[in-house]
C-alpha cells in the first residue's frame, strides 16, 4: 500500500510539472498587450459623408510608438494625409494618398525620428465624395 501511494504523488508531482511548463511556456509565446512588436489600439473616430476632417486625442499615458496604421470599416475612404502632434507640440506631417476599401487597411506608416514618440493627437483629412453607403469608422494602431 505505502508503495502505491509514493507512486500516486511521483504522478501528481510529474503532472503539475507538466502543466506549470505548459503554461510557462504559453506565455512566453503570446506577446503581452503593449508589448514591443505588438499593435495597439490608439483611438478611434468615425468620418461622416461630406466631412473632411477628424482628430483623435490620444489619452494619456502616452505610449512611444515607432509605426502607424488605421483600419476602415462601415464605408470605404480615401485617406490624403496625418499630422501627428507629439507630447512635446511637434507635429510630424505624413502624405498618406490612400484609398482604403471597407474593411481594408492602411499601409504601416513609419513615424520619424529616434527618440521619444509619444503621441499626444491625429489629425487626418480624407475625401468621401462619391460614397453613398455613409459613414465609415477609422481606428488607429500603434506599434512600439
């Protein structure tokens, strides 16, 4: 009997070592939200048929990101360009000229400079003449 019972916990033991690596090593695998590497959701606006212009206020903390891009959903748009104001009141202006279908996605725009990105707003102005199916939501993604 006393033998059974030290095989029982040798099995126990060799599961719960199984399972604990298991996990260790899920983790290692899937990138933390924010990491470096990773998209994040910067904000998001929605661009009205007849409107040109849409800012987004990037809540603080302000996060250094190094890339850029922004999904459009609900209705295609025709992306001309950004200003990106950093923290420090730099603006950093970005020729887009993209038309960007439903669903579809912008390009990864590369933000200038080496140091300290952190985002303080995004203005874009785009063109929606021509679309009749309304208004088309744009959210914006930065990488670090």
């Amino acid at each position: 009997m006393r033998h059974s019972g030290i095989v029982r916990a040798a099995m126990v033991a060799a599961m719960l070592g199984w399972a604990g690596q298991a996990s260790a090593q899920a983790q290692v695998s899937q990138p933390r939200a924010g990491a470096a590497g990773s998209w994040r959701v910067i904000g998001q606006t929605h661009a009205d048929h007849g409107a040109d212009h849409d800012a987004i206020v990037v809540k603080g903390p302000y996060d250094s990101f190094r890339k850029l891009k922004f999904k459009v959903t609900g209705a295609p748009l025709n992306m001309q360009r950004m200003v990106v104001t950093y923290e420090n009141g730099q603006p950093d202006k970005i020729d887009v000229r993209q038309n960007i279908p439903e669903g579809g996605e912008s390009r990864v725009i590369d933000l200038k400079g080496a140091g300290s990105r952190h985002i303080r707003r995004i203005e874009f102005w785009y063109d929606t003449k021509g679309i009749l199916k309304g208004k088309a939501d744009v959210t914006v993604f930065g990488m670090k």
